[in-house]
C-alpha cells in the first residue's frame, strides 16, 4: 500500500471514524484539552479531516478551503512540548485501535503521525 491508496482502502468514512475518535478524547485530557479552541472543536475536527483526506488520496478540501498546510508554521501559536506530542501520538494509537483500518493502512498512518508529530514540537 501507498500513501495516496489510503483513502481508497478506508474511504470517507474511515477518515471520519477516526478523527471522530481522537476528538472525542480531547476535551478530557489534561494536555490537549486546554489547547483546541472551546468552541470551534467541531471545526478543528473537519480540519483534520480534510487534511488527512486529502493528503492520503482523496478529495484536497484542506488545501482548497485552508491553502499550503504550513503544519510547523500553523502549530507555532500552540506550546507543543515533547510531552504534548506523546499525548497526542497516544490518542491517535487509540483512535487507530478503534477504527481498525486495514494492516497497511494502519501501518502506514501510525509511522506518518508519529514522524509528523515529532516536527510539531516547538517548545522545551
Ligand atoms: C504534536 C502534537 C500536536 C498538537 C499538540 C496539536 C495541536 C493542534 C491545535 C491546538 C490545533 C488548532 C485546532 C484548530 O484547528 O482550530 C491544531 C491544528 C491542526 N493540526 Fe495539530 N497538533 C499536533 C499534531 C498534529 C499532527 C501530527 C498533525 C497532522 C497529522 C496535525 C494536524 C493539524 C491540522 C491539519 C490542523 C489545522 C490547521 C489549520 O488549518 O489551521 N497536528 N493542532
């Protein structure tokens, strides 16, 4: 499997199974929770839908609505420690547990989000 076959492989509905999982744990958590805007985690959601959408093979919602994803540049505004990151790789692993996307693609997803998370990091 390739990247761009991802979307194929879980389609729409993975995407959002899976975002929808790693929102829902959020709100709650002691690190993150703080971070994503209050009232706009609706939307944070759809932009990390759109993204991983489009960066896998499907439809580029993220670029057309949002332009180049700039992700280092559009993080600076939030204190993303090394602690942050592994709580956020954390909830991501358990989304991914829940959604059970086919090997491949599950192999492939947890490698980019624990590498793109890492170049996320920009606090001590
Ligand atoms: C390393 C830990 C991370 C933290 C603490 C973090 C935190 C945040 C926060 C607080 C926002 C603002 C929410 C909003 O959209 O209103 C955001 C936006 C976003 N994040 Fe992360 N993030 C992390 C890692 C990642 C990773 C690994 C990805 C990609 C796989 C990612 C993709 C995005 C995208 C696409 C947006 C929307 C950017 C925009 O269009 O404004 N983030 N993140």
């Amino acid at each position: 499997m390739e990247d761009h076959e991802i979307y194929a492989a879980v389609g729409e509905d993975g995407f959002r199974r899976l975002v929808s999982a790693f929102y829902r744990q959020v709100p709650t958590d002691d690190i993150l929770g703080p971070m994503y805007p209050p009232g706009d985690l609706a939307g944070a959601e759809q932009r990390l839908r759109d993204f991983l959408v489009g960066r896998f093979g499907g439809p580029p919602r993220y670029v057309e609505e949002r332009g180049h994803p700039r992700l280092r540049m559009r993080h600076m505004p939030f204190a993303v420690t090394a602690a942050a990151r592994d709580r956020w790789v954390e909830l991501m692993t358990r989304a991914l547990d829940d959604a059970r996307f086919p090997a491949g693609a599950d192999a492939l997803l947890r490698e980019f989000f624990a590498a793109v998370a890492t170049m996320m990091i920009n606090r001590e």
